[in-house]
C-alpha cells in the first residue's frame, strides 16, 4: 500500500539527531478504545505505546492496539516536533507538530482500505491546549477531514487525581464517509465530540482511569455517551 512506503522515510527523517534524551513506553489495559467520541471495539482493548525524543526536540513514536471496527488490528507511527516558547514575552507555551500515519488490518474492515496519513498541530498555555489536524484522505475514504479541539487538564483536590476535558469539530468529506460507514442508512454527517478523562496516579508508574466520551451524531445506531474504565503502567527513562 501506498501508505505503508511512507513509513520508511517518516522513520528515517530524525536521524540526523544526536542520540540522547528520552524514551518513555507506556501499556494500557481498557475496556474499550475511544477515538473522536467514536468506540473502536466495544470490548477488552490491549495497546502498547513507544517513544523517543531527541535533543533536537524531535520525537519519533508508534502505538499497536487491537481494533474491531476497522479490520481488527491498528498501528500508528508518527515523527513530531516540540518546544517551549515566550508569547509576547510574558506567557509560557508549548508548541508541537509533526505527521502521523496510521495502518489498519484488512479482514472484516468497514472501510476498503482504511489506512491514512494525518498531519497535526498543537498549541498549550498552562492548562489548555488547542490543536488541529488535517488528513487529505482520512479513513481512505478518498476524501479530507479535519479536526479542530479544544482542551483543559486541571487537578482535583486529591494526591494524583486529575481531570483532563475535550470538546472536538470533525468535519469535511472524508469526516461525512467515515460516519456514513458507521449508519445503517449510511447518511453521514460532520459532527462535534466531547470527552471528559479522571485520571489517578497509583504507585509503581501505574494510573487508573475512567472516560466518558460521545458524539452529536448516531453512531450504530445510538449517540448515547460511552463509559470506559482502564489501567495504564508507564515507563520512562
């Protein structure tokens, strides 16, 4: 596949950089994966997550979970790039960007060939953050869609307990199809998600969490919000 040529090339593009800095891998156990408000298995999901990041403030990563809804099986690799900066000199920010391609398996998919290649962007001060992304053939639907989002993460007040809140825009052609492969009727539609995150850190680098997440279109024939609990173990060094 034509995405999968790409891979290659993305791999190789930060190593100019000296190897040093971080490598941080996190697990995650949960009974279901969210992406945009949309559920993605509707049962027990395994993924495992890598990344590196550069002194040059480039990062390479990929991720590998289970994934029903499109051909049982997901692997993302994305190549970014971050850092600090001093708007108007008086307020701290980070700014991030890079591309991502994500590959999907190919039995039982909804989509004929789901894979595709996303370019993003993202802008945090204190603890809000917003971000856009762009991806000229999203789901392989042959068709754009992007994606404007808004975020706070925020502490409560317990040891380690946070909350971290998202409201998201999807919209364009390729938004509409990929909908459509998810309505018995197959309308489609362009569509607001939100989703509210509890997060609590346990001892021995593992955190508990619990997600809610919906959207404002039927998805399988229901908009009704969905509940996910999980366990995540992180390792970084």
């Amino acid at each position: 596949m034509p995405i999968r040529r790409f891979l290659p090339v993305a791999a190789l593009l930060p190593l100019h950089a000296a190897f040093a800095a971080g490598f941080d891998l996190r697990t995650t156990v949960a009974s279901d994966e969210l992406f945009r408000g949309i559920p993605q298995n509707n049962s027990l999901t395994v993924g495992l997550r890598g990344d590196y990041r550069f002194d040059n403030r480039v990062y390479v990563g990929v991720r590998a979970l289970n994934n029903r809804s499109q051909g049982g099986a997901q692997s993302d690799f994305y190549v970014g790039y971050s850092r600090a900066l001093n708007l108007f000199g008086l307020i701290q920010a980070t700014a991030d960007g890079g591309l991502s391609a994500s590959i999907y398996g190919d039995d039982d998919s909804r989509l004929q060939n789901p894979d595709y290649v996303e370019g993003y962007a993202s802008l945090g001060v204190g603890p809000l953050r917003v971000s856009g992304s762009y991806a000229p053939d999203y789901f392989g639907t042959g068709a754009a869609g992007y994606r404007m989002a808004g975020q706070l993460k925020l502490p409560l007040p317990f040891p380690g307990l946070s909350a971290t809140a998202v409201i998201g825009w999807n919209a364009g052609d390729g938004v509409r199809r990929l909908v459509a492969s998810r309505q018995q009727e197959g309308r489609g539609a362009q569509y607001a998600d939100y989703s509210l995150v509890i997060n609590q850190e346990l001892p021995l680098a593992f955190s508990a969490f619990g997600q809610v997440s919906g959207t404002t279109v039927d998805i399988d024939g229901s908009r009704a919000p969905t509940f996910l609990i999980g366990l995540r173990w992180r390792y970084g060094v």
